[in-house]
C-alpha cells in the first residue's frame, strides 16, 4: 500500500511538471510569435548602370523575398514578419532619374497585416537580384538589359517568375501599371497626333457618372484621380469601349465633357477647362506678384570680346518687366544688370557662352604658273588624282587618306579660259611636288602669301605684273618715241565663314588681268580679264585649288653663227629666225584655311 501511494504521488508530480514546462514553452512562443523586425529606412540610390534600393531594420532576423511580375513590368519584394511607420512607407517618384526603376510604394499586405510589400514600377523588363547583408536587404536592378550576367543573377537568388493573377490573389498591387508611369499623362496635353501607351481596358456602360468612369480608370491605371465638384454636375455617359488604352479612355471623357486633366507624380487633378484656366492665370499672377516682392541684386559682367551695345540688345528681352535693368559702361567694355537672383544667374549663363573670342581664320595660298603639258600630267584639267595613290571619288567629295581630287568645269573648244575647283584632304609632299616641278623647268611657284582674318571678314591678296611698250609718234619728218608702263593684275578675295563644328566655309572671288599676244613686237598689249566665284566647304587645315586661269607667251628661238649673230645691225645675216612658239601657261591657286584659334572660339573639333 505505502508503494502504490508512492507511486500515485510521482505520477502527479510528473503530471504537474510536464504542464509547467509545457505552459513555459508556449509562452516562450507566444512572445516569439509576437515579436517583429522593424523597417527603419528606405533609401534608393543609382551607381551608373545600376539601381539599388537600400531596406535597413533593426535585426538581422528577416525573411525578405522577391518575385517578378513582367506583365506589369514589376518588382515585388515580400518582408515576412515585418513593421514599420507611415514615414518611412512612403511612397517615391524616381521617374526623374535615368534608371530603371520610376517608382516606389510600400504598404501592408492586405491578407497579412503582420507582413510588408515594397513594389518596384519599371521602364522595362531587366534583370535584379536580391542581396542580404547584416541588419539590411539590398536589391539590385540593372539600368539595361546585359549589365548582369546569368551566373550572376543564379548564383546570388533564384530569378522567380509570378504572374498578374497570383501577385493579386497575394494582394492588391498599389502602384501604377502604365508602359510608361513618367510619360502616361503627357500625351494627353500634346498637339497633334497623340501616341497613347497605357494598359488596354474595356468599357461597357451606359448612363453612368462621370465620376465613377474616373475611378474605374483609377483602379485601372493605379493613379490617384482627383475631382472637383463640377464634374458631380455633369451629365452622364454612355461607353462602348473595347480593349483601348486606359489613357485614350481618359482623353475621350476629358473631350466629351470639355474638361483638363494634369499630373503632379501619380496624381491625376481633373477639372473643367474653365476652372483649369482660372488656376493658370492665379498661378501666373501668383508667380508675378513673387517676382515683384522678390529683392533685386546687382551685378557687373566684364564683356571680352563682344560690344556691350550688342550684348545688351540680346539680353533686354530676358529682363523682369518693370523691374530690370541693364548699363553699358564703355570705357570698361561691362554692363551692369540689375534683376531677381534668378535673372541674373540666367545672364550670367547667356554672356558665358555667346562672349567668347571671334574665331580667325589664317588663309595659306601658293600661287603656280605651270605649263599646259605639265597640268594635264599632274591632273588639274583631267580630274585624275595628283602624286599619291588615289584615293576613291573624284565627285569634289571630301576623302580621308593621303592625296587630293578635285573635278574640272567643262571648257568649250578653242575656250582660253576654264575654271577648275578642288579640295584636298592633305597637303603631305605637296612641297615636294612644287620643288621638282620647278627643276624640271616645267613651272614655278609665284608666290606664297598669307593672311589672318576674322570670321565673317573679307582678306584680299593682290599680286601686279608691269610691263612695258613702246609708243611711237610720227609728226612729218619727226618720230618721237615713248615707253609707257601698263600693270596687270591677280586678285584674290576670299571671306570665310566658321562652322560651329569647325568647319569653314570660303566664299572666293579670284580676278585675273592677262595680257593678250602683241601684234609686234614692242607693240602695247591689251589686257583681258578672268573670274571665278565660288563657295565651297572645307574642313579645318584641308586645302582646295583654283585653276583654269590661262596666259599665252611668245617665244622665238635664234640659231647661227656663234658670236657673229649678236653683232647688232648685221647680226640678222648671221642667224635663222624659227617660227615663233605659243605657250600656254595655267595659274593654279592653292588655298589652305586653318583656324588659328578653335579651342578659345568655343568650336568642337571637326571629325
């Protein structure tokens, strides 16, 4: 008897053991249980081609998890067991930024109070994973497709795929679902043709509010609408829309009912025409009533190389009315603006690009007289490439590599006068060439002069040639004879004009005075005149040539008696007197602009 009490009596000791530890392990869970991880921040950053999304809590025990929705151009990240504040759940535009990501909510899931959803909206469908750090989760979205690898993307998280239907049966997405969240409503206010990009929806009502129109296409598009009260007035419609953008869907009620739709983020304000244009005039008498009441500043802007008188002509116009004012001290080449901060920085950024150094150009010419037979070898008349390999198209096209073309003007038969005009692309052993061809007596080089202008200003080389005739008057028994000088001349004007990407372009007019064949010798010799004008586009540093400009020469060649046929008076009997030989000499005209100044002139170098 004493061992079965003994026995009765562990067996309710160890009955009521188990039930105290018991009752300790269940509210050792419950507290657990209870007990949640708290988001404290939400940061976005963008580090070049990548965007990153930053979640800090305050433990390391998270269970975060992330799923794809492309349908929706979506990233969702689900934080299991997770608190957090309205401040820090705030949702954020980011559409300003390039990256991919234009849009930020976090909110409560609807079916688990106890857990959080931060939704990702994206331009496109690209790439992320997931990284977990102590105390803080971190995604990563690619700014363009290609950034990540593969094998990064499996090795850091598995890629999970949801669609549309099984994010909402989770709970319902809170943030835009447009193509394009940033650009959805501008459509709206666009001239012309509209492009409409929202996600397709259906309509088929009838006699319905305008108001509850508006909100179904709220719950469509995920923007927030609001309205004003006189849309509660309007009448009601009747739609038959099927599978149509829900931002045409919006512009047709906008149209129908004459009213305005305007974007701040993704809130839609929809109001009447008349209300809208109320609130524009208020805004701008607003805005004009600050600039009035805003403190004026004064500043001075020394002006390098423009004129005051011209700077302050352009600037007059970016004044506030009644308010600014702008001075031109000459002495000092300065003006003297005084206006709002914001008009006079605006100034500051006028004079910084439009006062800088007039561009100047150096004009290099070399003027060549060479022979008829000598030009037709080097291809001047024939358009053939001159002295290096050739180097393609001969159409006056610019070409990149060694060597130079230019294409010929037609010349009728028997014509004296031709004009030729061509470019090279370098000038390398162009020297060279002009040397030899002047010791092989077949040409020279008459002269090689240079000039600076400015941009936009004519420069003239003039060269003179004076020659002399006699002039022979016989009165009765007297004849008196005088020599008079006659000058022919060779001018060449060329203005040039820059290019802002460095380019020049050259404006010539080249005048030639040429001597025509004396009837006798000693006889005066008239003067005919030969011009060119043209316009041509070269590259900074190429060349281009003039030629076509001809001059005849006669030539006599005396042979006999070595010394006995310079005797003077008798000498005639001790010679023989050839035909006299014509020769037909070109001027070609070598002219090189080169912009001496590019870097100080503000000009992007030509590619």
């Amino acid at each position: 008897m004493v061992c079965d009490m003994k026995k009765g009596f562990f067996q309710i000791v160890t009955k009521v053991s188990l039930i105290f530890i018991l009752a300790i392990n269940i509210g050792y869970s419950q507290e657990e249980a209870g007990k949640q991880s708290e988001l404290k921040a939400i940061e976005f950053k963008q580090a070049g081609e990548i965007s990153q999304l930053l979640l800090t809590f305050d433990s390391n025990d998270v269970q975060a998890s992330k799923f794809h929705v492309s349908e929706d151009k979506q990233i969702i990240i689900d934080l299991k067991n997770v608190k957090s504040t309205e401040r820090v759940m705030r949702a954020f535009d980011t559409s300003e930024f390039s990256g991919s990501i234009v849009f930020v909510s976090a909110y409560k899931k609807p079916n688990d109070p106890r857990s959080l959803r931060i939704a990702l909206q994206l331009r496109d469908n690209v790439r992320s994973f997931l990284k977990r750090l102590p105390n803080r989760v971190i995604v990563e979205v690619e700014n363009r497709f290609g950034v990540f690898t593969q094998k990064v993307v499996n090795e850091t998280q598995t890629f999970e795929e949801k669609t549309k239907e099984a994010v909402k049966a989770a709970g319902k997405l809170l943030v835009p679902k447009s193509e394009s969240v940033e650009d959805i409503l501008e459509n709206l206010t666009l001239s012309g043709r509209k492009k409409y990009i929202g996600r397709k929806i259906s309509f088929n009502v009838k006699d319905v509010k305008v108001e509850e129109l508006l909100k179904m296409i709220a719950d469509s598009s995920g923007f927030n609408i609001i309205i004003t009260d006189e849309i509660n007035t309007l009448k009601p419609l009747t739609l038959n829309l099927t599978n149509v953008p829900w931002d045409q869907a919006l512009d047709t009620i906008l149209g129908l009912n004459n009213l305005v739709a305007t974007k701040n983020g993704i809130i839609l304000m929809v109001q009447t025409l008349k209300k809208a244009t109320e609130a524009k005039k208020q805004e701008i008498e607003a805005k004009k009533t600050a600039e009035k009441e805003e403190p004026l500043v004064t500043k001075v802007f020394p002006i390098s190389y423009s004129t005051t008188e011209d700077m302050s002509k352009i600037l007059t116009e970016y004044l506030t009315a009644d308010r600014g004012k702008i001075s031109n001290d000459e002495r000092t080449n300065s003006l003297i603006i005084k206006d709002t901060p914001d008009v006079i920085e605006k100034m500051r950024k006028i004079i910084e690009v439009l006062d800088t150094q007039t561009p100047q150009v150096l004009v290099e010419s070399k003027v060549v007289e060479v022979n008829e037979r000598y030009a037709k070898e080097i291809g001047l008349r024939n358009g053939i490439q001159f002295g290096y390999d050739p180097i393609g198209s001969t159409d006056g096209v610019l070409n990149s590599g060694p060597g130079f073309s230019f294409n010929t003007a037609p010349v009728e038969s028997g014509s004296i006068f031709g004009a030729v005009v061509g470019r090279f692309n370098r000038l390398l052993g162009l020297n060279f060439d002009l040397q030899l061809m002047e010791s092989e007596a077949k040409g020279k080089v008459i002269s090689s002069p240079k000039v600076i202008t400015q941009n936009k200003k004519e420069a003239q080389l003039t060269s003179k040639l004076t020659t002399t005739f006699r002039e022979i008057d016989q009165d009765g028994d007297n004849i008196t004879v005088t020599f008079k000088e006659t000058t022919a001349e060779l001018s060449l004007k060329v203005t040039p004009q820059v290019t802002n990407e460095g380019s020049i372009a050259l404006s010539i007019d080249l005048k030639r005075e040429v001597f025509s064949l004396a009837p006798s010798e000693g006889a005066p010799r008239d003067k005919v005149e030969r011009a060119v004008k043209t316009n041509v586009l070269v590259e900074n540093g190429s060349t281009i040539v003039l030629g076509g400009l001809y001059q005849y020469e006669k030539t006599e060649n005396h042979s006999g008696v070595p010394f006995l046929k310079d005797l003077p008076l008798v000498g005639w009997l001790f010679r023989t007197l050839y035909n006299p030989l014509i020769l037909k000499q070109e001027l070609i005209i070598f002219l090189t602009p080169r912009i001496i100044n590019q870097e100080s002139a503000g000009l992007i170098e030509g590619s």
